[in-house]
C-alpha cells in the first residue's frame, strides 16, 4: 500500500490470484480492526511515556460517488446524496515539539439509517457526537503512561456533555461553536468582545482553498469563565455550570478580501498570562497536522476513495491499515527538518540500529550536500535515510523540494523489507 499509494486491491495485487489472497484476508473475522488499534495505542503509550501530549481529533467523511451500486453495508456521504462513511481518528502528538508520537484510536460511523432529524431531543449517548467524548475516554485509557494529556479539537468538539464528563486526567482544548449562555446570564460572544487585550501576536495563517498562505498580527484576550448548563431534554443529570478559561484570538486589519482569523478557544487548562495563551494557541495550531494526515490518506497519496472494497467491513479493516500508513508517514515528513526533536526511538526498534547505520553510509555521498546532517539519536537521522531510499536527490538548497508524504510512503516500503531481511539473519545467526 505504501509502495504503490493506493487501496484498489486488484492494484495491489501482482495478480488475480494474489487479488483473491486479499480478499480472503479482509474477509476473515481472526483480522480485527480493534486488534490493529489496540497494537497501534499499545506502541504509542510506550513513545508517550513522560510527555505531555496532545491527542487531537477530527472526523473526515470518504465519499465513492461513482461506486453507488457496487458498495454493500454503507451508509450515506455528508450531504446525504450517495454512499461513504467517516473516519474519526484520534493522533497523539507531542505539545512541546509538535510532533507525531502516533495513532491512538480510530471510530468509524456508518450512517446507514440516513442523517437523523431530532438530534436536540436525543440523549447524549445515543449521538453521533458521542465519538468526541469516547475519543477522550480512549485517550485517558490508552495514554496512561504520558505525563499528561490534551485533547484538541474544532468546533464540533464544543459540546457541553464533553466539558462535563470528560476524564478526570484529560484536559480539553476546544473551539467555540456555539454563542453559549454564562453562568452570569451573558452570552459568551459578548463577554469575549468585552475582554481587555492583553498582548498581540504575528502568526502564520496556512493557505485554505483559494486562500494563499499568509501572516497575520492577531490580538489576544483571555478570562476565566463559567458555562451553564444547555436546557434541553437530557441534560438535567449534568452540573449546572461547567469552569473553563477562554482564550478569544481576532485578527488586526487583515488585509481585503481575506477571512479575518477569529479563534474563540475553551480549555480547562487555567490561563493567567500572555505566555499561557501563547501555549494554548501554539497547541491549538498544532491541530493542522491531523488535517495533513487526511490529505496522505486520501487526495495526496492513498487515494482511500478509490478503493473498489465492496463490503464495508472489509473496507473498514483496509481503511485502518491505511491510516496506520499515513500516520507513519506523515510522522515523518514533519520530523524530516529536525524540528520535532524527536527522539528516532518514536519510529526504530533499537534493536535495528546496526542495521540503519549499514543504510545511511551507502546512501551518503562524498560531499558534505550529501551528508545525513542529523544525529543518529534523532528521528530526522531516520527520515532522511527513508527519505533517500523513496527516490529524494537529498539536496536541500534553494530550488531543492524537501521530501514530501510520496516519497516518505516509497521509502517506508523499501526500509521495512530490508529490516525484515536484517531480523531474520539475526535469527538464523548469519549475523
């Protein structure tokens, strides 16, 4: 899947045969979708020891607008017009140097009975929403080891049922979606436009559709607040109010014709200082890495809604193994630079360091250009070296593209099986 960057098993396939081999493997009820999460969240946790780290989540919809007739057990696309499903996964990240620790859960939702019309009278429980507060329940159980845990999320992750059960070991980082009433009986917009400004920043504004990737100088304001309870049908077990900090960021004069950056941030992390703010706006950006992954999975390289798969249990199980892949992936195209600061202990079996070292030399050139720049200790040692074997010249400089998720997925193919080959020397003691 990495090599050829698709999930179309008769691509995958080197024949008919092979095709069927595929097949009976997704088929086959020993082959568990919570198997593979629960080995994924098992290797994340050990990464995760003593750090503190930000699980973020969001959900991606896959559509196969062409597929209606061949599709079996799908439910609805987002607008309700032809068969898919959703992705919600949830990616631990490390708050301190953005980043990928690795996958800890995955929910998926299949909207068979169609979108349901009276979700305000529904039960907390019973909502498709119910997959914000589950992702933390999964983070806090499956993250023990880490020093603590933030999840983030966008605007659907603001719902009051969260900020009241979330796990006692899991701090939130929301954004604002909804004009929620105060404790005081004010509406929270207007609290917020009445915050004093306490500092400006300039910050970089990543490109959205049309939009091109920019700056912008935003000011900051920030309190503590208390929420009070929604009074809808199914609340009344829940406190009456809820304490949270706010942190309202809005951008100065931006320039015509673009969307002014406003990010109205709820967390139950205390906020008392500029600097904190800084941090909770700093691990809130950090939010766009899960978005990447999205990309690796579907337009970028996967190609996920192309798959042919015309069970959805079968899918689901191919659908995981990819986000396995761009998760990895992903992992290292951010660390390529040595931003992270990783340690390569996040991606290698120490046990397969002699082995990498044999890689790296054959793959360095003579000149210092072609030099692995990074430590062995660190992760952008190994992603340079995975790089290389995807096909990069290793230049760098000016006019030089840094390796990108393709090229990250080819080289991941080619490593794997050389230290196959290395572990099974080890064993036979050929070496």
């Amino acid at each position: 899947m990495q090599r050829k960057r698709t999930l179309c098993v008769h691509r995958l396939a080197k024949d008919r045969n092979q095709a069927v081999q595929f097949g009976r493997f997704l088929a086959n009820r020993a082959v568990s979708v919570a198997e593979m999460l629960v080995t994924a969240a098992r290797q994340t946790n050990q990464r995760a020891a003593g750090r503190h780290v930000l699980a973020i989540m969001d959900t991606t919809d896959l559509r196969f607008p062409t597929h209606q007739a061949s599709k079996r057990g799908f439910g609805t696309d987002a607008k309700g017009e032809g068969v898919g499903l959703f992705l919600h996964p949830v990616l631990a990240v490390d708050a301190a140097g953005s980043g990928v620790v690795g996958l800890v859960d995955c929910a998926v939702l299949n909207r068979t009975q169609g979108r349901v019309s009276d979700h305000k009278g529904r039960l907390a429980d019973d909502k498709e929403s119910r997959r914000w507060l589950h992702g933390a329940e999964v983070a806090a159980d499956c993250l023990g080891a880490a020093q603590s845990i933030t999840m983030v999320g966008d605007r659907e992750s603001d719902i009051y049922d969260l900020f009241a059960r979330r796990p006692a070991n899991v701090h939130l980082l929301c954004r604002s979606a909804h004009p929620r009433a105060m404790a005081t009986g004010e509406l929270l917009p207007a609290h917020c436009a009445g915050l004093p400004e306490q500092g400006r920043e300039r910050i970089d504004v990543p490109p959205k559709g049309a939009q091109q990737p920019r700056q912008a100088t935003v000011a900051l304001h920030f309190g503590a607040i208390e929420l009070a309870r929604p009074a809808r049908l199914g609340a009344r077990d829940q406190p009456r109010t809820v304490a949270l900090s706010v942190v309202d960021v809005r951008e100065v004069d931006p320039p015509a014709g673009a969307q002014a950056v406003h990010w109205r941030l709820l967390t139950t992390h205390p906020v008392t200082t500029p600097e904190q703010v800084r941090e909770i706006v700093g691990w809130y950006r950090m939010r766009w890495i899960i978005e990447q992954v999205f990309r690796s999975l579907k337009s970028h390289c996967l190609k996920i809604e192309e798959s042919q798969t015309q069970e959805v249990a079968g899918f689901t199980k191919l659908a995981t193994i990819a986000l396995i892949a761009a998760v990895r992936a992903m992992q290292l195209v951010l660390a390529r630079d040595g931003t992270t600061a990783q340690p390569i202990t996040d991606a290698v079996d120490p046990a397969d360091m002699p082995a990498l070292q044999s890689i790296n030399a054959s793959l360095e050139g003579r000149t210092a250009k072609l030099k692995n720049p990074h430590q062995p200790e660190n992760l952008a040692w190994y992603a340079w070296i995975v790089a290389r074997l995807g096909g990069w010249s290793g230049y760098s400089s000016r006019g030089y593209k840094p390796p990108g998720p393709k090229t990250m997925h080819i080289g991941l193919i080619q490593i794997d099986a050389i230290l196959t080959g290395w572990r099974l020397a080890n064993r036979s003691g050929l070496v």
